[in-house]
C-alpha cells in the first residue's frame, strides 16, 4: 500500500477523535494529520495514546480560515480529506444559529476550495441523516439515499447546505467526492451535552436526566466504531460523487434509552424528568444502509452490546467526562435547563 497523506478535519471531536484513532491502527503507513480549532467539543487529551507517533500530526486551524488552509493544503498536498469538523449540537444550533453557518458552510466551502486547488484524490463529507428531516412513526418507512433534503433545524440545515455545496464541487469542478449520512452515533469520548452521555454522567452523579417532551422520539443508534469503518469504506472504495447512508437499524425511543442506562447502572427511574420538548423537534430518524452494506459494509455492534460498551467506558474514563462536566459546560447545562 502506498503512503498516503490523510487530512482529519475535526479529529479532536467525538467521531473525528475515534476515527483518527482507528486510522492510525489500521494504517501506520498513512500520515494522518488532525486539523481542529479546539472549539469547546474538541480535546486532545483523548490522543494520548497516538501523539507520540511518528505519522500523527496535530494542527491547531480554524476551518473557516483561507489563508491558513490554503497555505496548509499548498504545503501538505494531501491525498484525502475526511471532513467531519463542525458545530453539531441542535440544541446550541437552536439558540446560536450563525456560528453553525459560518462553521458548517462556510468552513466547508473554504476546504472544498483548498481540496479543489490541490486535486486531492477524494475528499468525504461527513453529514447527517437530519438533512433528510423527519419521518413519521410507521416503522415502515425509511431515509435513502434518494429521500428530499428537508432539514427542520439551523443545525441539519447548516449540514444540507454543506452537502449541497459538496455535490456541486463535484459537479462543476469534477472534484472527487462522496457524502455519507449517518445516524446518531454512541460510544467512547462523545462530548456530555448529548443525550447518551448526558444520561451516563448524570445518573452516575444521581442527578435527574431531562427528557424532552413526551420521551417517544426515536432515533436510530450507531456504534462510533461502525461508523468510522463505514467511513474507511467510503474512503478507499466508493465511487466518486456517491452519497451512502450509515446506520445499523437500532431504533430506540429516547425513553428506552434513558431506562436502558439506569436499569444497567442500577439506579432509580425516578431520575427521569419529563421537560419542554425541543423546538422543532424531529420525531424520527431511520436509515436504510442497504447502499454501503452493498459496498461491503456489516457493524459489528448491536444496541445492546454497544450500549454496555459504552457505559462501561464512562465508568473506566470518569476524568475524562467529569473535567468538561465541571468547566464552562456547567453554564451552559444551567442556561439550557431549568433542572439542577
Ligand atoms: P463534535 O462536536 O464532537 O466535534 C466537532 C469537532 O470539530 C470538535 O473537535 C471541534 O473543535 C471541531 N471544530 C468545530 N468548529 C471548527 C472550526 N471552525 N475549525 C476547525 N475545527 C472545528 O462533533 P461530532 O459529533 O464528532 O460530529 C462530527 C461530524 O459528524 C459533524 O460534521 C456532524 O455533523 C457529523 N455527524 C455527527 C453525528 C453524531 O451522532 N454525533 C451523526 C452523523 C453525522
Ligand atoms: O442523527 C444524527 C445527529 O444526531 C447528528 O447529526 C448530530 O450532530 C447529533 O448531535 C445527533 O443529534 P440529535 O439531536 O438526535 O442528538 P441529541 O443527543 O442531542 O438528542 C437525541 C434525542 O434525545 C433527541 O430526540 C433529543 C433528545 N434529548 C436530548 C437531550 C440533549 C432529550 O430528550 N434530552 C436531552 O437532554
């Protein structure tokens, strides 16, 4: 296998962060290069174990800046690009909409010039099922890859902009491409303001976990781990200007979720409190992988199993989650619920 120079954008977020792991295990002849801003879901402590290595390489850079990029991009010449920085929590999207348009489109478009000037080999877009916007609870029914954009929130709208700035680099530009919509991911190192490992901590800590609205929203669970092999499939062996969705058909209801975790930690569903729904909430997300598991793709967790891996990471990595829980986001737990 050839050297190859991968550029990791957002490596220092929760997906970004694992993949850029996974990457470096699986191909120590690749360079792989981790470009974050450090916005507040971004750390380098989850690297320890990589940043002594000879092909991990960490650069401090705001995407969303030209010149540096395009200086970045001229120097490194890389082969691929994995693009997975962005703002991506909805809540904040709801309350903050114009840093996830500068971040997310913006940010985007400026790498797709830089990817653009340097012909990289392929450059993958790492999006979301949420530009499809929302189904209705027939268990029936299903996102593919055909299915309108429709985003709902500033977020997934942010993301379908992305996606379509993307397409048209390949389209007018011929730049190589593909765009992978997952569903929502679980596991090791995803940042406490997201509903799985909110749940975690706070049970740990025996404080009440809000559950938004009536707890029926359903969303369809993935394993970090199976995402980031998807991704590598994408990577190496799809066509380019292809869009694949992601996910393992584990849909759960928010409320399964949250008793899931209690009834492993052995605490009370007392905990549970029911607050004000979200705005615009989605009522359902479900993916029809049936395109990549085409390509070759099989995850290798279930919920059920992936559910007790993750818990029993935050139990083994409480530093890890009581550092951030005990900063800034103490603030912002503050200003986006009315429980303590
Ligand atoms: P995250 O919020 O955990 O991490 C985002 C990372 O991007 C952070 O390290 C942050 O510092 C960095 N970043 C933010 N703004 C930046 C900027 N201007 N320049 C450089 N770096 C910047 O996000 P995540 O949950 O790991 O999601 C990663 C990607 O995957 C996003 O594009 C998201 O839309 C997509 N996605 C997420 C999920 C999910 O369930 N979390 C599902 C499908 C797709
Ligand atoms: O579907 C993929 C998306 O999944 C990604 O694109 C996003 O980046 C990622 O953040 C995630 O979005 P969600 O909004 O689905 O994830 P979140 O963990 O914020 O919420 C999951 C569900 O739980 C959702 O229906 C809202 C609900 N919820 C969330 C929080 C934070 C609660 O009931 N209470 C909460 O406190």
């Amino acid at each position: 296998m050839s050297k190859k120079k991968v550029l990791v954008t957002g490596g220092a977020g929760f997906i970004g962060g694992n993949f850029v792991q996974y990457m470096i295990d699986k191909y120590p002849d690749y360079d792989i290069y981790n470009l974050d801003e450090l916005t507040y879901a971004g750390d380098l402590i989850k690297h320890k174990r990589i940043q002594s290595k000879d092909n991990y390489y960490f650069v401090k850079a705001d995407i969303a800046d030209r010149k540096t990029i395009m200086s970045l991009f001229k120097k490194e010449k890389f082969d691929y690009v994995v693009h997975f920085a962005a703002e991506s929590h909805v809540d904040r999207s709801i309350t903050n909409p114009e840093i996830f348009i500068r971040t997310n489109v913006l940010g985007t478009q400026v790498l797709l010039d830089a990817a653009k000037e340097i012909n990289v080999k392929k450059f993958v877009h790492v999006s979301t099922d949420e530009v499809y916007g929302e189904l209705d609870f027939d268990p029936k029914t299903f996102f593919t890859e055909d299915t309108p954009l429709q985003p709902n929130s500033p977020y997934s709208a942010s993301k379908a902009s992305s996606d379509l700035l993307v397409r048209a680099y390949h389209e007018t530009y011929g730049l190589p491409v593909n765009i992978t919509r997952c569903s929502n991911n679980y596991g090791p190192y995803h940042f406490p303001e997201k509903l799985i490992p909110l749940t975690i901590s706070r049970v740990l800590n025996d404080e009440r976990v809000p559950v938004y609205g009536d707890g029926k929203n359903i969303r369809d669970w993935l394993h970090v781990q199976d995402h980031c092999s998807a991704i590598d499939l994408v990577l190496h062996n799809a066509k380019s200007g292809e869009v694949y969705n992601v996910g393992g058909h584990n849909e759960k209801t928010n409320l399964e979720v949250v008793k899931t975790i209690i009834n492993t930690l052995e605490k009370s569903e007392e905990l549970i409190e029911f607050v004000e729904d979200r705005l615009g909430h989605d009522k359902r997300y479900a993916i029809d992988p049936t395109k990549l598991e085409k390509l070759g793709w099989t995850p290798i967790y279930d919920f059920d199993s992936g559910i007790a891996n993750t818990i029993q990471w935050y139990l083994d990595n409480k530093e890890w989650w009581e550092q951030i829980i005990s900063g800034e986001y103490k603030n912002y737990f503050a200003s986006q619920y009315s429980i303590k």
